[in-house]
C-alpha cells in the first residue's frame, strides 16, 4: 500500500516487479535494470522522507503495515504471560498488559493494540481503550511496584474510547487514576511511541521517566481532524491543524516532551519491522540501563520533576 504522496515511488517500484516477472531476452539487462531503479527508487524514498509535512507524518504513523505492539512484543520479549481483566468490570482488547522477560530482565509490558484483520481491529476497538483498559493498567503498574519490576509500554491509539458506555464507567477518572498511578511507582518507568499518540489514552500510558519516539510516529492532545472540527468546523482542514498542533517527534523533542527520537528505516517502520524493532531494542536497552542505576525515590522524584517543568511558557 502506498501513501499518496508516494506516487513517484510506487511508479519506480512497479517498473521493478514487472522486470522481476520478465526473463532476459538479450535485448536489456534486466539485473542491471532492476539495480538502477532500485538505487533511483531508493533515493527517491530518501528525498520524500526527509521533507514530510507534519500531515504526511500522520498519514505513515496511521499506516496499516506500520509494526503494532503485537509485533514488537513477539520480537523483543520471552516468556510473556498476558494478564486480562481490570478485576472490576471486563477486559478491554484494547490493551495487552502482562509480564515477560527483555534480555532475560523480568518487566511488566503494558501495549495498546489497533489489530491487523478487520476482526482483530473490531475486537480491539482499534486501539481505542475503554475505562477497564487502564484499570487493568493500573493494576499492573501495581504488580510491577510490588515485585519492583521496570515498566515498558507501548502506545499506538487515536485517543481513549468517547462512547456513552466508557464514559458512565468512568473514563476520564480511569485515565487521571493511570496518570496518578505512574507517577507514584518505583521503578523504571519507559514509553515508547509506535504510531498515534492520542490525547489522554496515549498520555495515560506515557507518564514515564523516558519517553521514546519513532522517527514519524505523532503525539498531540487532540487527532487534527478533531482539532479542525473545532477550530474551523470542518475536518477538511486538517492539514493546517497538524501544522499547528507540532505533534511530529522532532518537535516534540525540541520542546522536550518526548526524551529521544528512535530512527527508522528508509521509507518508514512499515517497510521494514524488523530493523525498526531492532533500533527499537537499542534505545530501550539504554533507558533501561540509565534508570536501573537509580533509586526509587529518584526515579519518582525525577518523573515529577519532568512534567512539572512542562509548563506553558517553555513551549512558546
């Protein structure tokens, strides 16, 4: 699947298929052929990646081959055991939470999950979680107190669930108790942005000592087609409200709202999973190692310090 902004590039590696299906009839040579157009196709990638306007960032981080938290988990952790239910009402698909090893290091994982199939996305109310979602957050966050274990968690939501029923079983209390919650444990606390940083729902998972970013995932309070419905009244201008609302991880990371930018391969992290979860790996490794050098008492006094010194005046 190609963005629309990708047409030159779709254009070249088309040309490329259709020499791959082609046998050499002497007139061309077709490894030669395929070399060039790989190497103008490539550089092509290269050029449109290093200039995209903050909409085209929202365009690749809503890719539907873009890696989600399912894919990371199955790569970057052993022994994972999910744990479902938030031991008050049900359990939300939304989030997969439980506790694996990273590098033979016990962790509690916490991950939103948008789903691949149409089944796996309905089941998964595509990323949005309801108020049990982060209940059941929180209840691992607590487990993770308890037998002092890092945090790592993975967000990937165009915001918490706004429907009738998420909102009668407390979702704005839910996601301000998770926010609460992270900022009292202590232990390691790491996030990482995959995709979409949604509004509440992300922040709620991104209270953390670290704050890690892939290289054209998004982060802002509101979607820009949320943001365009209630500044201009139409989702139309949506281009202009993700100019405005800064939500690309260079940005984000000049205002020091995320802690490090995590790059991904040429053309973006649906083109190749599993480099991009290896430079995913790296950056985790060495957060990790940083916090686990300090106390709890620091590693909560630290996380405060960080969104306190958020204030409005530093972002102007």
């Amino acid at each position: 699947m190609f963005l629309e902004f990708e047409k030159q590039i779709a254009e070249l590696e088309g040309k490329i298929e259709e020499l791959r299906h082609l046998s050499d009839d002497g007139d061309i040579n077709i490894v030669a052929e395929i070399s060039r157009l790989q190497k103008k196709a490539n550089q092509q990638l290269k050029t449109t990646y290093k200039k995209l306007s903050p909409w085209q960032k929202v365009q690749v981080a809503r890719h539907p081959n873009r890696p989600h938290f399912k894919d990371v988990s199955k790569s970057l952790f052993s022994d994972f055991i999910p744990l479902a239910g938030d031991r008050y009402f049900a359990e939300d698909k939304a989030i997969i939470a439980g506790i694996g090893k990273f590098n033979d290091q016990s962790v509690v994982i916490i991950g939103t999950e948008k789903g691949d199939t149409t089944e796996e996305r309905i089941e998964a109310n595509f990323g949005m979680a309801r108020p049990e979602g982060y209940r059941k957050a929180q209840r691992m966050m607590g487990i993770a107190n308890q037998f002092k274990l890092p945090i790592l968690t993975f967000i990937d939501t165009a915001g918490a669930y706004p429907g009738i029923g998420a909102e009668e079983r407390g979702q704005a209390e839910a996601i301000a108790k998770t926010i609460e919650k992270s900022l009292t444990v202590g232990v390691p606390l790491i996030a990482v942005i995959l995709g979409e940083g949604g509004s509440g729902g992300a922040v709620a998972l991104a209270t953390a000592n670290k704050v890690l970013m892939l290289e054209h995932a998004i982060y802002s309070v509101i979607s820009p087609e949320g943001c365009a419905s209630i500044l201009w009244r139409s989702s139309s201008h949506a281009t202009e409200a993700a100019n405005a609302l800064k939500l690309t991880a260079q940005d984000l990371h000049t205002f020091s709202i995320i802690d490090s930018i995590i790059e991904e391969p040429l053309g973006a992290a649906h083109r190749d999973h599993s480099l991009t979860i290896h430079n995913l790996k790296n950056a985790i490794e060495d957060s990790l190692a940083d916090l686990c050098s300090q106390s709890g008492e620091q590693l909560i006094d630290n996380r405060r310090k960080k969104f306190l010194n958020m204030h409005a005046g530093k972002l102007i």
